[in-house]
C-alpha cells in the first residue's frame, strides 16, 4: 500500500475520542456497585471491546448484510471473509472467549460472568461482534453444556472446535406440535437399537441451524415416556448434522427478518440413527442439562440487550440534535417531551444494567441455580426496558424508524423475541410471583402481631386510636360547609 494511501486510511478510521474528547471509557462507566468485583485485566479488555465494536463491527454490520446478498440461496450459504477478518482481529486483541466463566470453567478467557456481563452489553450494540469474540449465541450456552456435562470424546470432536470458532451449533428443543415452554411435553422420539438411539419427531425455532458451518444439534428428545417422574423422561443427544434422517426443512422469519445466515430452523428428524456414545450425560438427563444451560444463557441475553438499548438511546438523541430535522422551529430536544423521554431511557437502562449486574455477581457467587431469582427479575426487565427504549427512539424518527434506514426496526423485531425465547415473560413472572407469595403468611402474622403491639403501646401511653379524617363530628356540631 503506498504511503498516501495508508494515510487516507488512516484518516478515514473511525475514532471514537475524536466525536466526544470528554467520552469516558468503558472501564470508567462501570457501575460504582459492580466496581468492586471487576479485576483489572478485565477492566482493560472492556476498553479494547468497546473500541472493537464501535469502530470495527458496527461499520461492518450492514456491510455484511449486502454481503450476504438477497436470495434465499446465497443469505443462507454465505460466509463472507469480513466475519473471519474481525474474528482474526478479536482474538489478536485477546477478545475471544470471555463468556465461559472462571470460576466454573478452565477453557474460557479468565473472567466472571460479571466481568464478561459488562463486555456483552458491548457486543450487544452490533450484528457482528458476539460471533466476531467467539460469543454468540447459542454457541455459548451449547460450548457449556459440552464443557460441563460432555465426555472427553465429545469435548474433543465438538468444543475444540467451537471454542476455536472453526464450526457452530445449535439447540433444539422447541417443537411445532407442543406448547414448548413446558419442556415436559416434548414430543420428539428416542428409541433404543441396540448401541443406537432412533430419533422421530419435529423441532422449530432452531436457532443457527441456517448457518452453512452449523455442524451439530444439541437435541432434546422423549426417552423414557413412561417414567414416573415427568422430568426423568427427556434426554440429550448430539446429532451430527450430517446424520441420515436429518433436514433442514425451512428457515422462520421473525417479523419478516430472515436472521441470516444464522437463522432459525424447522428440523425434521427421521429414523435418524445416533451413536449412543452421543448422549450426553445419560438417559433421563436432559431437564438437568437443560436447567443448567439455560441459566448463563438467560443472563447473556440480558446483558446484550442493555447494549442494544443503549444503542437505542444513542439514536434517539442522535436525532434530537440532527440539525436537519427541526420540527417547528426547534430541534428535537427543545421540546419538553423529548427531554422527558430521553430521562426516563436513561434511568430504565441504568436500571436495567444495575439488576443484570446483580445477577451475573450472584452467579459468580453461587451458580446459576442460587441465582433463579435474580436471573429472572432480569429475564424479564431488560426486554422491556429495551422495547420501551427503542419505541421512544422510533417515535422521534417519525416514518425513518420503522424503515430499513435505521437499525432500530431490525432491533425492535429482535429485542421482541427476548419476551419469548428460553421461556416466555409468564413462566419466570409466575416462579417469581410463587417464590414471592411463599412468605405471604409470615407477613400476615408479622403485620398482625405489629397491630397488638400497636395496640398495646395505645394503651400503655394512655391514649386512643384517632382517625383525624373522621368527619363524624360535623352531624353532632351540626357544622355546614
Ligand atoms: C427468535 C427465536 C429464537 C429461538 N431460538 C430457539 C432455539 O435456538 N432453540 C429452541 O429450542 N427454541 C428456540 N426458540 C423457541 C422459544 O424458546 C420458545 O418459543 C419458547 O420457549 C416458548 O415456547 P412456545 O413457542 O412453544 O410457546 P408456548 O409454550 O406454546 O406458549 C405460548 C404462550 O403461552 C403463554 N404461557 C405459556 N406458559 C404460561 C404460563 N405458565 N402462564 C401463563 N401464560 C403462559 C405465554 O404467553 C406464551 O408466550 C426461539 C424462539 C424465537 C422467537
């Protein structure tokens, strides 16, 4: 490259201090609560993330999706080298990775689910960036249930490569026929034939399975119908994907976006012969593998999605000072209720951030399973924190924000499926609501017994119970208003 235009690039390179001087980096936005927990060499990576994902994925993002093209052919066998070019570049930065947690894994990056909690709200702001760090979904959640329950056989021919970004996966439990987020009424079949299992039956909703290099479905199925326990009754097996008996049968859209080339898949299975050595953990296993996926998972998603509000926000008062766009006179912002809505994002998200923090620290501290609650309340907050924001953002765009010309209708169509996807908003509200009413009696008597001892204090200071508002008076006196 000549001198001249190695120095045009240069110039051109997008940096972020130079549109705000006085902009705090990642590592000085840390939540003051969450600051104690954060060591210093993750401090260091979220600065480099930060930059990686505003000044090379974001750019990337719709430069990818011209790549990929616009027939359903090339949008699902694409694999454009501008994805392995950033995927080269994030692990030169040291970014790869940082999803499995320290404490539970030795194959990982070397971080806490909270440290890599504040990274993935940086990812979340672009298309490309999780894949580009080895951390997208459901390849996250499918490398832990390989790390945490595979054998070493399947560690070797499944999580080497995926945790070397050679190949990816996807999760199939959801089902066309069934109400799935009751994971009891799976219905795809496994029957024993001699050292195979025999799997019949449908799945949908199989994120990732569009993805040319998707090479293996971690896949529920019914094993034992008959068990007396409902939740003994399920198993896990690796399927390859290139197993006879196994097809892709079409892609899904999600409110007209076809997600590609990740996509979301509806699979058919067919006398798919599997090798029992693939079962993960046993026969009778699969709630237990299933509960311990879903847990990380379910935070992952919520710390990506505070990125995407905060992104969201960003183009909402990116467009309150567009000095194009002044409606009546004004700029955007010069109008009370913009400034109203703008506060209120920037109080859901701090909101939201502080609850997936206290999440992700309760996972460090215990594990998932001591961090139901605090898992849920963010399961449930940060999507409607999210659409909250980007329905603000969308209303100041006017027609613009529903269109193809910002990122804001594509991430409102995303952000909606997070009410849904690994469990819908009322499955977690109702454990919520159960967890909460358990101490529903002690209540009642804890506030009965305040009452007597109220009472009790009435009488030994000499005084009666009186309701200043009691207007009984006014027929004795006979006073009128
Ligand atoms: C974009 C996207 C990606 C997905 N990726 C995957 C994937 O990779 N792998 C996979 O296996 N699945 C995936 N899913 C599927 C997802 O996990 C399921 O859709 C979800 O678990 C709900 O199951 P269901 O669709 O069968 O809804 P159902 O179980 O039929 O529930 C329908 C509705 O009933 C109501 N409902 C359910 N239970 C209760 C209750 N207890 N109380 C009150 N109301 C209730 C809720 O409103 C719920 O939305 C994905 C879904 C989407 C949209």
């Amino acid at each position: 490259m000549s001198r001249s235009n190695a120095k045009e690039q240069a110039s051109q390179k997008l940096m972020l201090g130079d549109f705000d001087p006085k902009a705090l980096p990642a590592s000085q936005k840390i939540p003051v609560i969450a600051r104690p927990f954060v060591s210093e060499k993750a401090k260091q990576a979220l600065d480099v993330i930060e930059r990686f994902v505003e000044e090379d994925c974001i750019p990337a993002d719709p430069v990818f999706g011209a790549l990929i093209g616009n027939t359903p052919q090339s949008r699902f066998t694409s694999h454009p080298q501008l994805l392995e070019d950033l995927k080269d570049k994030a692990r030169k930065l040291g970014i790869w990775n940082m999803f499995l947690p320290k404490a539970h894994f030795k194959e990982g990056a070397g971080f806490s689910n909270l440290e890599y909690g504040l990274m993935a709200e940086y990812l979340g702001k672009s298309f490309l960036a999780s894949e580009a760090c080895n951390c997208s979904a459901p390849d996250t959640g499918n490398m832990e249930v390989l790390a945490k329950y595979g054998t070493e056989a399947q560690k070797r021919k499944w999580l080497d490569p995926l945790l070397d970004g050679k190949i990816r996966s996807a999760f199939l439990m959801t089902e066309p026929n069934i109400a799935s987020s009751d994971a009891t009424n799976i219905g795809l079949t496994m029957k024993k034939d001699g050292d195979h299992w025999v799997l019949n039956g449908f799945k949908w909703w199989s994120s990732g399975a569009g993805d040319p290099r998707c090479s293996i479905y971690i896949t529920m199925g019914k094993s034992d119908p008959g068990h007396k326990d409902p939740y003994r009754q399920q198993s896990v097996i690796l399927v390859d994907a290139k197993t006879p008996g196994v097809s892709v049968k079409r892609m899904l859209s999600v409110f007209g976006y076809d997600d590609a080339p990740h996509g979301h898949g509806q699979v058919v299975f067919q006398n798919c012969r599997v090798h029992e050595s693939n079962m993960v953990l046993g026969p009778g296993r699969g709630f237990e593998i299933i509960q311990g996926r879903l847990g990380p998972g379910r935070i992952h998603h919520a710390m990506r999605s505070v990125g995407a509000a905060e992104k969201a926000l960003e183009y909402f008062i990116a467009r309150c000072s567009d000095p194009g766009k002044k409606p009546f006179g004004k700029f955007l912002h010069e109008h009370g209720v913009m400034l109203d809505r703008i506060a209120q994002s920037r109080i859901d998200i701090d909101a939201a951030r502080l609850i997936v923090c206290n999440a992700a620290i309760k996972i460090d501290e215990t594990n998932a399973k001591g961090a139901l609650k605090e898992i849920a309340e963010a399961k449930v907050l940060v999507p409607k924190t999210l659409l909250e924001t980007l329905d603000r953002a969308i209303q100041a765009y006017g027609a613009a924000g529903v269109c193809q010309d910002t990122p804001l209708a594509n991430m409102w169509a995303h952000g909606r499926t997070m009410r849904i996807v690994d469990g819908p908003d009322e499955v977690h509200l109702q454990q919520l609501g159960k967890a909460e009413t358990k101490r529903g009696n002690a209540a009642f008597q804890k506030i009965n017994a305040q009452k007597k001892r109220t009472a009790q204090l009435y009488k030994q200071f000499g005084v009666t119970q009186t309701d200043i508002l009691d207007m009984s008076f006014k027929n004795v006196s006979g006073a009128k208003l």
